[in-house]
C-alpha cells in the first residue's frame, strides 16, 4: 500500500507560521492560550518543531495584578477568639459534660474544619484554642465532679463505683484521675 511522504518540517513552517500571525492581526486582543485554542494543530507543531519562533510571535502573558487581600485577617481572628471562648463557657455548662475540642468548637459555631485550615493566619485563635481545650485527662477530672453532684443530689450518697460507671471512665486510668476518683468519692457506709 502507498502512503505519501510526510511533507518536511520546512514545507509545513512557513503556512502554519502565517496563520499563526492572521489570527494575531485578526483578534489582536486574544492571548497565547485562546490562540493555541483557535489554532490547537498549528500551536502544537510549533511548540514542537519551532519553540523559539512560537516564544517570539506570541502575545506577552499579560500581568495579573496580585488578588486583593479580602479579608482582614486581624479582625477575623479577634472575632473568632472571642465566640470561641464563649462557645467553650457553653460547652463547659452543659450537662452531662462534653470535652472542649477544637471539632466541637467548630461543629457548634457551624464552621467544622475552618480554623485548623487557617492556623497560620489566626495567631489569637491559636492561642485562644491553647487555653480552652481540655486534655483527656482535665476532662476525666470534670466528669468525675459532675458524677458525684450529680449522685449525690439524686442518691444522697456517692460511692467511688457508681461515680466511676456514671463519669463513663475506663478501667485504666492514669494516677490523676484514679487519686482524684478515690479522693471526691464518698465511701459505701
């Protein structure tokens, strides 16, 4: 079977440079990419076969002014400190007691995940998070206060079993807690 030679990089050139150019003097407003979207076989073979050539006759990429910062950080961070600390005052008054976390404190302002995405930009935030989360452990702590009022104003009594089972704690608890469990606990009499 016959098939016609290819034609040669150099009988190819010089038609496609000139349409190349047409299109430039037909929409002179139109910039690399929308040409290369116009003209896709011409812009592909001389990317690959006259790079140079192309880099010269194409329009200059035009500078982008750099985005306006739209937001005020600093007014943002303090905003978010302050309903931060008074979302965790009522987390802290809840009953039965709920850990103050970074996810709990977003879940209830509505905005899960949009401060640890933005740490850099929220210093106050950060250190606002830095004093109202709880550790497990402070949080064990609280629970085990709320178990024994909470016994004692129903039970009259509060035995370290019952404040252990109502404070929903593990079996392995670190010395803190178990001092502080045998401590506020009122032995069974």
């Amino acid at each position: 079977m016959f098939r016609p030679r290819a034609a040669a990089k150099d009988d190819l050139g010089p038609a496609i440079r000139e349409r190349w150019l047409e299109l430039q003097r037909r929409e002179p407003q139109l910039g690399r990419k929308a040409l290369a979207r116009r003209l896709p076989a011409e812009h592909t073979w001389l990317y690959r076969h006259d790079r140079a050539w192309l880099d010269a006759h194409s329009p200059l990429s035009r500078l982008r002014s750099p985005p306006r910062n739209r937001m005020n950080w600093a007014a943002v961070d303090q905003a978010m400190a302050h309903a931060l600390r008074q979302t965790a005052e009522q987390i802290l008054s809840q009953s039965p007691p709920m850990r103050v976390t970074l996810a709990e404190l977003e879940r209830q302002l509505g905005r899960p995940g949009w401060a640890g995405k933005r740490r850099a930009k929220l210093p106050e935030t950060q250190a606002t998070l830095a004093d109202v989360t709880e550790s497990v452990e402070a949080f064990r702590l609280r629970r085990i206060a709320w178990a024994r009022e909470a016994l004692e104003r129903s039970e009259g009594s509060a035995p370290a079993w019952k404040v252990h089972r109502l404070a929903g704690l593990p079996d392995h608890l670190s010395e803190a807690v178990r001092h502080a469990l045998d401590a506020t606990a009122i032995p069974c009499q």
